[in-house]
C-alpha cells in the first residue's frame, strides 16, 4: 500500500469531517464535508459506501492492481455498458451489510427486519451477480473490463446465494413479519406448528364452548367467562353480583383472586383446558424459536460464501462510485509507470474546479532529470491549490481512479509526504513553526526517490535568515537524493547559487504563477497592481504583489498609502515621510532630529561617528 498520513489526508482534503453544532453537548453527529471522499461518494449502499472509503484510505503501490481497478471503472464508464450499469445500480439500492446482519444472527439478535435485510440482499444479489456473469461471457465485451469483473465473480458461489435465499423465502412470511412487527414463519413449513396455530386460532371459540358448559352445570348463574391469565392458566369469570357461595358451591367453585368488580375462579372444565390446550401462545413462540435456529444454522453454515458474496458486491458498489464521477466530470484514464515519473496535460483539481466559474488548468513534468520544482507567485496567485492539485492527481491515481485531465502517466509512488497545514491546538505545547518542523522532520526521515513531498511556504515561522537557511539545505538533499518534490516559497532569496550551489540550482525547475497588468491601476505612482490567471510558466516571481492582496482583503486605504510609501523608502534606501493624522505631522521637531541623527549613522565603519546622534539623545530629555 501507498502510505500516506492523516496530515497529508487533512492538507489533501481526502476527508473532512463536518461537526454538529450540538457535538460539544455530546449531541449530533459529524458528517462529511467538502471533501474527495464526498465527491467520489456516489455508492447506492451502505457497503459500497464502507468500500469505498477503505479504498480512499489505503491507495495501492501495485500497478497490477490499479490497473485492474483502473479496467473496472472502464467498465462503468463505457457508454457501450450504460443500461447493464443501471440494471445493477438499480438491484445494488436494496443490498445491505452481510457481515453485519450475519453477526446478529450469529449473535441470535436478529430481528424480523434483519432477517428481510437479508432476504432481500441475496436477491439483488443474485440479479447483480446473473448480470455481471452475462457481460463478462458476452464476447464482444472489452477483455480487460470482462476480466475485472471475473476475477470479483470467482470469489461468489452462486449456488449458496440460491439455497439460503430458497431457505428464506420458504421459511419466513416476510408479508405478515414487517406487518406484526416480528418473525412469523410461513404456514405450511412446520406441520406441529400449523397444528399449534390452528388450536390457537380456534381459542375462542373453545372458550365461548366452555363458558356455555359451565353455565348449564350452575343454572344458578346468569353470566361466565373463560379466560387465560399468564402463570396462573385458565380462569372462570363472575360478577361481584353472582359469585355468592349460595351460587357458586365452593366444591366447584376454587376462588384464585378477585379484580375489577370480577371475581376469578378454578373450575373442572377450565382445568381440563389447562391440562388440553395450556399457554398455546408460548408454546407457538417456543416452537418457532426451535425452527429459527435450524434456519440460522442452515444459513450460517454458508458465512464465508456469503461474506464473499457481500464483499463482491461492496466492490461493485464502489466502483459505480468511482466511475459515475469519472463520466460525469469528464475524467481520463491515466497510465501507470514503473518509472518516477510525473506527466500530466491539462490537469484540474476536481475540488477546487467545483467552486469557481472557470477552472484555469495547468501542465505538470516531474522526470528523473529534474525532480524538484519550485513554484512563486504572488499571493492568491494559485500556487498552493497547484502543489495539492498534484498531490491529489498522484493520489487518485493510486486508489485506481481516473483524473481530471486530457493525459496523464503517473509513476508508482510509496509515500505522499506534506508540509501543507499546521494544525494548532492548546492541547499541543508546541509554536507554530515547531509543528512544521515535525512535519519537514519526519518527511526528512522517511522519503525516497519514490515518494512525493509538497511543501507549501516552510521557513515563514521564524526569522527569514534561519527559514531560508533550512529551506536551502532541505531542497539540496531533495535535489541529491532525487526525490520528486514541489516547494511553494516567497523565500526567492533562496534561489541563489552562493546558497544552493550551481549544481543544485541547474537542478531545479522554477516556475511562477502567471498575472496580467490591471489597467486600472496607476503606474506613475508605482502602485501597480496585477491580477492573477492562476497559469504555471517557467521562470521566477520576485515579487509576492501582497500590496495587492491587501487591498483585495479591504485594507484600508490610510494603512494601504502608508505601506506603500514605507516600502518604496525601503527599495529606495530614502527617508520616511513623516506620519500625519488630519494633516498634522505626528512627530515632534526634537524626535524627527532624533531619528535623522539614526539614519545618518554609518553603521558599516568599523567605529562609527556617535556624536551626532548622543546629543539628540540628550535633547529628548
């Protein structure tokens, strides 16, 4: 398997889970939010759904085996197959958990419902399976996606599927269960418990035979039932008003106990129907339980056939998944590469795409020769969604599903490796930039020439003379070692031969994020501002244009002038205009001279001249 790890899955979006705003209350529940696995969730149930995300969370390094997924949603995506995907899809709404209904029953927990879940399972999987073993004898199929779906039918025994289904359906009245609200074994599969029904079903009138017989023993009384009271059996009911001992001669008569205005009795003839008929209804329960279990056993003498058969159906489910969405955003299949290798034409980042008009693609070329790529831009200018965009392509290509993109050869790789996000929390002692060294630390530790690093902006937590210095080092190993990596940086300082070395530099791959003059703007005063087209070109970007990005995020325009004439003071190595509020100059006569005194200092002489500033010093006393 790929290994990639939670941060990585997180900067990815691979999952995101979406919490209540009751989940603080130990209320609700998390749901899945904006993320791949949402996108890619198209399953029809809840199987596939698990499938599917075992998949996500365990990508392959084999390329057999994404090739042989990779045929499996070619199956799916086939217009040629379109009606045989629907039939499936249509039977796979009704398939349920096999491992988890056969664990009720194992655990003799299953309820009418469990055993209809079942039922109805083997059924459409049955229709599923029927289906898919007539593509794959069809020979003017493609051979590939025929052999994709054998290799998941060789796995399924279609005679167990038929027999517990036969077993089922002869042995529950499914009907009249979901009406009861319980397990009601179908009429005619037992001959003791038709016999036990039939006694049941004819009670009352038995009763009423009873009750009329011991009226015409005791002509004294007007009025007597016969009813069952559980623990106790079979009782003669009489009115307050005619159970006098004058009427009812304690030698027939055996009181039990008296309630609601009724007194209850033994009496011969109910006596004979304890001993005749009894509990009758426990009896019926305690019989069908009997014949349950010889069911659960008929059905769990086949477990491991079925759990073949439900896991074959998960997989089915989850390549609908993968396919539907590769069909619906116009996805390709990728070739997969033994070599280190990253080609990919026209690429798109299929979140990121969703949310925009017009989604601006881009080219990627990661080789043997040249590795390590470095990507500047302007701030906002798209730099960080490029880095994931290809993390992600790489990543999809490993879980066997096609990319969004007009071409693209993938190389086997074993690891994704990211320093991307830094997650802060008060229950991690731990600054910023020393969670981003644990994150470089560990990709530091564990890549090679297979893997895949993305780094986005390391260094930016400290001093910019320590960051550029760790950041000159990481790259140069990368760059030995040969590992396929993209740096996201406004560190250009960095790209300088006295820090990477010429052989280092020639090494590289610099690219920027393309911007476009903004007309509007005005370049006599030097406040030229650029609008991103979010479009990879070659070469370098010196300029993070975060003036820019200030304004965008509605600066205000006082703290906008301001910067802009601190910055131009700074390239220009000249004096700061005083800082006015409402035309009024904010600093005094005696701390302007104080700060002329500071500026005039020459700083590079081995003892500079002091003179001046001391006694500017001493006039601010």
């Amino acid at each position: 398997m790929m290994h990639i790890d939670m941060q990585s899955i997180t900067a990815l979006e691979v999952f995101t889970q979406e919490s209540h705003p009751n989940i603080i209350k130990s209320r609700g529940q998390c749901k899945e939010g904006f993320s791949l696995f949402g996108l890619f969730d198209r399953t029809k149930s809840q199987p596939g759904r698990t499938r599917l995300r075992d998949w996500m969370s365990r990508p392959f390094y084999d390329r057999d085996a994404i090739v042989q997924r990779q045929d499996g949603v070619s199956f799916v995506v086939n217009i040629g197959n379109r009606d045989v995907v629907d039939l499936v899809a249509t039977h796979m709404r009704v398939v349920h958990s096999m491992p988890n209904l056969l664990l009720r029953i194992k655990r003799v927990v299953a309820i009418h419902v469990d055993w209809h879940r079942l039922y109805k399972s083997l059924v459409a999987a049955h229709a599923i399976l029927d289906i898919l073993a007539g593509f794959v004898e069809a020979p003017e199929k493609d051979v590939h996606e025929r052999e994709c779906l054998r290799h998941m039918l060789d796995q399924c025994d279609m005679s167990a599927v038929r027999e517990v289904a036969a077993v089922l359906e002869n042995a529950i009245d499914f009907k009249v269960s979901m009406a009861e609200g319980m397990i009601y074994l179908r009429d005619g599969f037992n001959a003791g418990l038709d016999s036990l029904r039939d006694v049941y079903d004819s009670l009352d009138s038995v009763l009423t035979e009873t009750a009329h017989a011991i009226l015409l023993s005791t002509p004294l009384l007007s009025r007597v039932s016969v009813e069952y009271v559980s623990q106790i059996g079979y009782l003669a009911a009489v009115d307050d008003a005619d159970s006098g001992p004058e009427l009812l001669p304690p030698s027939d008569f055996e009181p039990i106990f008296a309630q609601d205005g009724r007194q209850y009795f033994k009496h011969a003839a109910v006596r004979a129907l304890d001993d005749r008929v009894g509990d009758i209804h426990s009896t019926i329960l305690d019989t069908q339980k009997v014949l349950l279990r010889g069911i659960e056993d008929s059905v769990l003498d086949l477990e491991p056939d079925l759990q073949r058969v439900g896991s074959a159906l998960a997989d089915v489910d989850a390549l609908l998944a993968l396919g539907t969405v590769a069909a619906e955003m116009d996805f390709v299949r990728p070739d997969i590469s033994e070599q280190p290798i990253i080609a990919i034409k026209q690429g798109r980042h299929p979140l990121q795409e969703l949310t925009v008009d017009i989604f601006v693609p881009n080219d990627t070329f990661v080789s043997e020769a040249s590795t390590v790529g470095i990507i500047t831009g302007p701030n906002g200018s798209g730099k960080s969604v490029y880095a994931k965009q290809v993390g992600v392509l790489v990543y999809l290509a490993h879980i066997g599903s096609w990319l969004p993109c007009e071409k693209a050869i993938i190389g086997l790789t074993d690891k994704i490796l990211t320093r991307i996000d830094s997650v802060e929390s008060v229950t991690t002692p731990s600054s910023s930039f020393a969670l981003d060294l644990t994150q470089m630390n560990r990709m530091l530790a564990t890549h090679t020439q297979r893997s895949l690093c993305l780094v986005d902006e390391f260094g930016k937590g400290t001093a910019p003379i320590d960051g550029i210095a760790l950041l000159a080092t990481i790259i140069t190993k990368f760059v030995a070692t040969k590992t396929r990596a993209f740096f996201v940086l406004h560190f250009t300082e960095v790209l300088d031969a006295l820090l990477l070395g010429q052989e280092t530099l020639d090494a590289l791959s610099v690219f920027r994020m393309e911007t476009v003059f903004d007309p509007a703007t005005n370049p006599t005063a030097k406040r030229i501002l650029h609008t991103p087209i979010y479009k990879l070109g070659v070469g370098m970007c010196e300029d993070s244009k975060g003036m820019a990005c200030a304004k965008e995020a509605g600066v205000p325009d006082e703290v906008l002038e301001r910067s802009y004439h601190i910055k131009e003071c700074l390239q220009s190595r000249s004096l700061l205009r005083p800082l006015t509020v409402d035309g009024a100059t904010v600093f005094s006569t005696k701390q302007r001279r104080l700060v002329k005194a500071f500026l005039d200092l020459d700083l590079e002489e081995a003892q500079p001249d002091l003179t001046s500033f001391f006694a500017a010093m001493q006039s601010m006393q």
